[in-house]
C-alpha cells in the first residue's frame, strides 16, 4: 500500500480561494474570516499533485455572483 503523504491548506469559504497559510481577509472576494483549513493528501506512487479532500457542490450559473472588473485595453487582436 502507499504511503501517504499529509499536507493542508486554507480554503475561503465565500468564494473557493486556496492559500498555504490562513489569511485573515481573502485576496480573491475581500472577506473576512472566510478561511477554513482543508487536509490534502498525496500518495507517494502517485505522479499527480495533491488532492483535495474537500468536495465541491455544484451551483447553478444563475446563482453566480460576478463583479465587473476593470480590464485593460491593448492592442491585441486575440
């Protein structure tokens, strides 16, 4: 069996935003007190990345919440 390897991370419950490290306010929506530790993990045979053990619920794209962001005008055709 592998072994497995154990590391955390913060997770804003408002919006999903991941951190190494608990941030009293999130970069991402500017709330605070949002973070919640979530345990990765990682399996030593496995070639992927860590993995979340946090499960994700799916939303409705009505339900969304957008902000207009200020963009950037270039000269890019793209």
């Amino acid at each position: 069996m592998a072994k497995k390897k154990m590391q955390s991370a913060f997770f804003c419950q408002s919006c999903g935003t991941q951190s190494p490290k608990w941030l009293g306010k999130c970069p991402q929506c500017n709330e605070w007190n949002t973070f919640v530790e979530e345990v990765l993990t990682k399996e030593s045979d496995n070639k992927g990345g860590f993995k979340s053990e946090k499960i994700n619920k799916p939303t409705l794209v009505s339900e969304i919440d957008y902000t207009n962001e200020k963009r950037i005008i270039t000269n890019d055709k793209e």
